[in-house]
C-alpha cells in the first residue's frame, strides 16, 4: 500500500436515498480504500457496515484498534462511544460520527489520541465527500450531557495545513491565535497551552493540582469556547475572539 499521510472521505452517489452506498478513504494520489457500506433508508436513517478486510487488528495503549496500514502511518478507526441517531434526513452530522480516525507512526508501539481526525462532511454532486480537520479526541474521552448528541464543537477543530495553501492563510491564523491569547488570565493561558507542550505535560500539571485529568481538559475546552473562539467578518476577514 502506498503512503496513506492524508486521506479524504468519499460516499459513493445512489440513484435515490434508499440505496447501498460505499464509503472509500482516498490518498492525494488518488488511491482509494473502500472503509464500509452504508445502508441509506427512505426516512434517511442509516445503518454502516465497517469493510473488515481493509483494516488489520491492533491493540494499542491497551486498547484494540481496527487501522488502515501503511508504510509511515497507520489510521485506525475510533467507534464513536454514546448515543447518535444516525439520521441524514436533516444533515450529514451523524456520519461524521461514525467515522472518527486517529492515526500514529506505523512504528510506534502505542497511540496519541491527540492525534485524531474529524472529517466534516457535504455533499458532492449526488455523492459526500469530508475535508479532514485535526480533533484531540480526548474530547471525547467523558460522555456528553444527557441528549448532547453531537458535542463536538467548531472550535475543536483544526483544518489540516497541506501543501500548496497560501501561507499568508496561515499566517493570519496564528495572528489571530496570538491576539485571542492576550485576552486571556495568565493562568488561563498555561492551561490552554499545557497540551501542546509535550507529551504527559498535562497529566503532571492535573497531579500538581490534585484534579484529575479530565477535569483538568474540560477546563480548558470551557475556556477555549468560553475566551478563544474566533469569529471571522464576511465582509472584511478580520477575526476577533468572541466570549
């Protein structure tokens, strides 16, 4: 198999809802895997049917894991965990659900779920397509309020930066990043920063303060959707942090 480093999701189009759609993980180059099969109802509820033969068992960080293999990276399939309606009556939410991947080095010996992947997905002529954005799953890692079905928000997400964006693109992001920082407590921003300064970095900060981990995290995501949310004008794309 080639090298797998970023892979889109593709739906297959039907000739009406009520049909077996595939769904395929494709390489830049082109190269498709076939992942599963959706079985699309009149009413829009679906069922998905994982491809066994295109993943390879693992048990990772004492987890069993399904992965796509490849030379340099392995994707491998996260079940989503809690309740979804599977329902493409009103949207495309639900699938996004279904098809949470976190990748690691094909030589590593455990995996990061920071390291996960959201595909968000459109439609695409009378097929879907996603666009992969970056997550750290542990966002995932307690269960939602009763009834938040769908507790990923916008702002747990991060566009994956590919080559031949411009980078003035990105450089206006990490401006924006920078300004939304400064609007923040001092202590605020350690917290925020904590996972990004190293693995394990936010398990020791948790020990410190006698928290757990968890809480810890869900600290962090209130005051990143609470102080660091970005809100960008259509008119002008200027971004400004939005409480």
């Amino acid at each position: 198999m080639k090298i797998l480093t970023t892979l889109g999701v593709l739906v297959s189009c039907s000739a009406s809802l009520a049909e077996t759609r595939t769904v395929f993980l494709e390489a830049n180059d082109g190269q498709r895997v076939e992942v599963a099969t959706l079985e699309v109802e009149d009413d829009g509820t679906y069922a998905v049917n994982m491809s066994e033969n295109s993943f390879t068992d693992h048990f990772l960080s004492m987890r069993p894991f399904k992965c796509l293999e490849g030379p340099v990276k392995n994707w491998c399939h996260v079940p989503y965990p809690y309740e979804i309606r599977r329902d493409l009556s009103e949207d495309l939410t639900d699938l996004e659900y279904d098809f949470l991947f976190v990748w690691k080095g094909a030589a590593d010996y455990g995996i990061n779920m920071w390291n996960g992947v959201y595909y968000q997905i459109e439609p695409d002529g009378a097929g879907m397509k996603g666009v992969l954005h970056e997550m750290d799953m542990d966002v995932l890692s307690a269960p939602p309020a009763q009834g938040e079905l769908r507790p990923v928000l916008q702002v747990d997400l991060l566009v994956e930066h590919q080559d031949g964006i411009d980078e003035p693109d990105l450089t206006s992001e990490l401006a924006a990043l920078e300004h939304c920082m400064e609007q923040i407590s001092e202590a605020s921003r350690k917290l925020v920063l904590a996972p990004y300064r190293g693995h394990g970095v936010l398990t020791q900060l948790a020990a410190a303060s006698g928290r757990s981990r968890n809480s810890v995290y869900k600290q962090i995501r209130r005051i990143r959707r609470r102080d660091s949310r970005r809100a960008t004008d259509a008119s002008t794309g200027n971004r400004t942090c939005t409480g």
